[in-house]
C-alpha cells in the first residue's frame, strides 16, 4: 500500500501530526479539526511505510464504537491485520484473563453495576445516598486513593457531599472489603490490576511490551490518573507513544479525569513534541466564533480554531420569558426549519442536566415533534438484555451453547438479537470465551446507542460529546445551570465553561442558545439571569461576516422562507387566534393551552378542508384532533369563503 495514498485528503497540519518522525507524539486537536482521522492516518502511513506492524499496535479509544470506528476506518484504508483497539478496561479485562488462565486462576466475577451491590452489601437503600456513594467511590479511584485518604482528598478537591466526608470513607472501606469477601472485581479493579501486574511481574511486563510496541490514546483528555498508570505501565522505557485530545473538551474532572495530564504531558514526558491543528472542518465561522466567545467569557486560553467551511447563519442566543415559552420557541424552530434536506434526526436539544432533558422531552412532544433522549449504556439498560446477562453471569459453558439457552423467552426482542449478534461476533475473536466471560466483555464493551431513528435527539452535554449534528439548540443558559450553581470553585467553573463549549460544538450548520427569565421549580417561580459564560457574545459573533444570501448553505434561505409561518396580519390566522380565544375564555385556560401558537401557524400555512388534511397537522394530537378539528376546519372553510 502507497504510503502517500493514505494521506489523501489531510490539510496540512494533519498531515505533518500523520507523519512525524517525532515520539512521544501530542496532537491537541481542538473540536472538529479531524482528530481521529488523524489517529488513524498516523496507525495507516507507519504500517503502509513498514515502520510498524499491525500485531504490535495497541489503539485505546473511551468507547467501543470509537474502536469500531477505528478499526473499520483503517479496513477502508487497506490494513486488513487486526491491530488492538478497545477502551482502557476491555484491553485491561483481556490482559487479566489471559494471565489468570494461563496461572490456572479463576477469574474473579466483574461487578457489571455498583449501586446495587452497594445496596445489597451495605444496606444502602435512599436512592440520592446510593448514587453519591458510587460517584465519589468512582471519583476515588479513578485519582487512586483509597478509603483512609478519601477525607484528605475530597477536602482538598473541594468535594461537597450530603454525607460526612468521613462516613463516605467508612462505607467506602466497607465496599472495598464486600468485594474481596465476595470474589468480585470492578471495572477500576481492572485497571490497578492490570498495572500492577506489568509492575510487579517483570515476566508478564515483558510479554505486554513485546505485544504493544506502538501504543495511540484517543481523547487524552479524559484519561484519569489510574488509566495514566495503567498506559505508563504498557509504555515501560520505550517511548512510542501518540496521544492526541483537547483540554478545551475535558468535561469529566467530576469522575476524576484530570486535563493537566495533557498541558503537563512535556514535564512528564519531557521529549514529547506537540502540534496544534488549528483548523475545523465541521462547524460554520459563525459557529466557531460562539464556542471562542465561550472560552474567552471564561478565561480560559484562547485555542480555538478557525473554521474551514462555508459561512453559515449567524449563532444566536435567545433570551425567553420562562421555560414554556422556552420549549415552545424550540420546537416552532425545529418545526419551520425541517425539510428535505433537514430531516428530524438532524436536529438535537441539549441541556445541562437530566431533569431539564426529561422536561424538553415531555414539551417538545406535546408539540408534535418526534424525539428520542441519548442515554449511555442504552442497550445494557434494556430489562431483556439484562435478564439474559443475568442468566449468564455463572455460566461456564462455550459461549454460544450459554447464549443460546440464556435467550429464551426474549429470543425476539430487538435488543437482545442486538446482544446475540455481539456474542456470535466475539465468538469468532475468542473462540474459548464462555458465557460468564461474555458478560463481562458486554458490560466492558456494550456502552453506545447505535439505533438511530427520525426523531429530534435529547440530551445532556455529556451524553453528546463526541457526537454532531447540521442544527443544535441548546437550552437553559442561565447562571446556576451553566454554570451549575454547585460549581463554585475555579477548577470547577472552567470545566462548566468548556461543558458550554462542548454543546456549541456539537452543531454543523446553525447554533442557537436560550435561556430564561424565571423558571419554576417545585412550585416556585424564580427569576433568572443569562449565563456569565456569554458575556461579550453578541460582539464576537457579530464580528463575522454574515453569508451572502446566494452562497453557504445552497437553498437554505428559499427553504426558510417556504418554511416561515404567516405573518399575524394574515386574515386566517387572525381568525384562528380569535377562536382559540373565545374557547379559552369558556373554558377559564390560557389560550395556549387549547391549541398552541405554532398549530394554529402550521393550519394557517397547509389551510386543510378534509379530516385527512387536519389530521396531517403535526402537534394537534389524537385529543385536540377528536375535540377541535371540525371547528378549526369551520374557521378555515369561513376565512377561505370571506377571501
């Protein structure tokens, strides 16, 4: 394979990132600037100019799909030899099995989900207790400190907690005890594990470095101080390392990933060379001028790169009156904006929180917008799979003679054929995997959603990293949501900044951030203020150039115009707004309540005159449709007839 054929296509930084001699190799690629293709190029140009082989390559990602995307990438390329690309716990997990095996060990039993075993073992039930025990055990030991120095640490990190400091260390002692009395592992068992054992084995050390002479760290941003252990155990004294990631997208310091791995990495590593792409090739000028404008409120260092594509509508933040008006903005905007060219599934919402992604769920679909909410480990959620994991978690039989048996009665449920399609293919790479292993490579593996149907994605900022779509609005701008009002300290404040960041960097084509005036929780009405981290926003985007209506984005503008709701002076609409009206007042309710703005928009713009032209109406809903149709259509037919 031609060397050079497999840099088709980079721009010129990404080519010098691809083919540096120079190792330890950092490449901070901000959002956008084509990260993982370089990762790729780089694996692809060494093997095709016979510098390494693909048997000796170890390629850590965060997530299985990354791996698969990787691999697949490099199929497409032309290497068709397997290299080894997984997350730090499934290579971690694989490594520990086969020493096990090999010392004639059994395998201890990997804890697939800690809440419940800390129900269970510790007599943890208040649901809040549970899942701040398992997040600051996480946190614990992704920094390595154990159950004595918890107090000491979380003090200095700043770590506020419902419980004492003190009780949290107790039970988190407790934990680390009911694990050794049952013979279980968690997935940072896994990781000190596996470091420990290239530590203190010089034999097993030696095998690991001989098998992973290259080693490529995607998103080295998140990588947390035990993972770092973990690689500079794979490392050893060679330094064929290639890291690449950005801080401006490190959003996980609440679960212990430490950002200062990778501005440090030149005290660390003293002979590492770095280059900066400087150049995205998926967000309009508009857009990259929002997510600097983000950045520079903050005060963070100002790394943000220059756009490479066409110009695009300008990012807009929009202010609302309060979280209804909010929803419905969002969804009349979605609603004009959709096309052919613009399906639903192009669109997505994001949120700082969970509770404010169930509230946009719940508004958004009352509209008659289709959605869908992005959940991590969506099909490790679904009871079926979980039933079938159960069922093997003891079974140590072949593989696929356990699967078979553990799949009855759920043998048809999507999910589930989704699972068994998973085990069939890890069958073929481990041919002596039996059913207990499978449940542990599934919970180390099986974390990404990969169904995809039209609908609007939901979601919080977290769940969307890594991900883009052509439109994204982003909901909820406000001081105390970002930054969350929990986020007090500096450290804390900047990783909000960057999570602000990471939403606006989400989108392709269009931008749009809103928050509230007030918004009500548990009852009460609260006033709101626009989040500091878009001070001077307006002026760093307007200081883009707006596109020419003729170029950009080809047929955007006709389409927005073909879109765009009749103005209020249009007879019909009036007529409308002036029967919703009178219904409200009988029926002592706002007038939106009856039918909302954007319904009465929508029959103004498609004026049906049949109960199959009303019933095309997105967002009047079965209810609306039973109750009001024949009157809106008698509202229509009158207009139509004064005309």
């Amino acid at each position: 394979m031609d060397p050079e054929a497999v840099l088709a296509g980079l721009d010129d930084d990404q080519r010098r990132a691809a083919t540096s001699p120079a190792t330890p190799l950092a490449v901070v690629a901000p959002a956008g600037s084509g990260k993982t293709r370089v990762l790729t190029a780089r694996v692809a140009h060494r093997i095709a100019a016979g510098e390494i082989e693909p048997a000796h390559v170890l390629c850590v990602t965060f997530t299985r799909k990354a791996a698969g995307e990787l691999t697949g990438r490099l199929r497409r390329i032309g290497i068709r030899d397997r290299i080894e690309a997984g997350t730090f716990h499934a290579v971690a997990w694989r490594q520990l099995r086969d020493r096990w095996s090999a010392q004639g060990r059994t395998e201890p039993q990997l804890l697939d989900r800690v809440r419940p075993f800390l129900r269970e073992q510790l007599d943890v039930t208040a649901p809040a207790v549970l899942t701040e025990l398992a997040s600051e055990i996480g946190w614990a030991r992704a920094r390595m400190v154990r159950p004595d120095g918890y107090a000491d640490a979380a003090r200095a990190a700043g770590r506020r907690t419902r419980q004492p400091a003190a009780e949290v260390a107790e039970r988190f002692a407790q934990y680390e005890a009911a694990k050794a009395k049952r013979h279980v592992v968690d997935f940072d068992d896994l990781l000190a594990a596996c470091a420990a054992a290239i530590e203190g084995d010089p034999g097993f050390a030696a095998a690991q470095r001989w098998r992973f002479r290259h080693l490529f760290v995607d998103e080295f941003q998140d990588v947390n101080p035990l993972q770092f252990r973990l690689l500079e155990a794979w490392r050893g004294d060679r330094w064929d390392v290639f890291v690449v990631g950005d801080t401006h997208q490190s959003i996980y310091g609440w679960n212990g990933a430490d950002p200062g791995l990778l501005d440090e990495l030149g005290r660390r590593w003293p002979a590492v060379e770095t280059i900066h792409l400087d150049r995205t090739h998926r967000s309009t000028p508009q857009i990259t001028a929002a997510a600097a404008s983000v950045i520079a409120a903050a005060g963070l260092p100002d790394r943000h790169p220059v756009s490479s594509g066409a110009p695009g509508p300008p990012a807009r933040c929009l202010e609302h009156e309060d979280e209804v008006a909010e929803v419905r903005a969002i969804g009349r905007a979605i609603r004009r904006r959709r096309g052919s060219d613009l399906p639903w599934k192009a669109f997505a919402v994001l949120a700082r929180t969970h509770e404010r992604v169930l509230d946009l769920d719940r508004g958004l679909g009352a509209l008659g917008v289709p959605t869908r909410m992005r959940r991590q480990a969506s099909l490790l959620d679904d009871p079926a799979v979980r039933r079938v994991l159960h069922r093997l978690r003891d079974d140590e039989r072949p593989l696929l003679t356990a699967l078979g048996d553990a799949l009855r009665g759920d043998a048809d449920d999507p999910a589930v054929i989704a699972l068994a399609e998973a085990g069939e293919g890890q069958r073929t790479t481990d041919g002596a995997m039996t059913g207990r292993a499978f449940v542990g490579w599934a919970y180390a593996n099986l974390s990404d959603d990969d169904h995809e149907p039209d609908a609007v994605t939901i979601s919080t900022i977290h769940a969307a990293k890594g991900l883009e779509w052509p439109v994204v609005h982003i909901a909820g701008c406000e001081d105390g949501s970002i930054p969350i009002s929990s986020a007090r300290r500096r450290e804390a404040r900047a990783e909000e900044a960057r999570l602000l960041y990471v939403a606006v960097t989400r989108a392709e084509r269009e931008v749009t951030l809103h928050w509230a005036r007030a918004r009500t929780h548990r009852g009460t009405r609260r006033p709101q203020t626009r989040s500091p981290f878009l001070e001077g926003f307006e002026a760093r985007v307007a200081a883009v150039t707006d596109p020419p209506t003729s170029t950009g984005v080809p047929q955007l503008a006709a389409l927005r115009d073909q879109l765009r709701p009749p103005e209020v002076t249009d007879p019909l609409l009036a007529a409308l707004r002036a029967w919703r009206t009178a219904r409200a007042r009988a029926a002592r309710t706002e007038p939106a309540t009856i039918v909302p703005d954007e319904v009465l928009e929508e029959i103004a713009v498609r004026r049906p005159h049949t109960r199959p032209e009303i019933d095309e109406v997105a967002g009047l809903g079965p209810a609306r449709r039973n109750r009001f149709a024949d009157e809106l259509l008698a509202v229509v037919a009158r207009a139509e007839h004064a005309r």
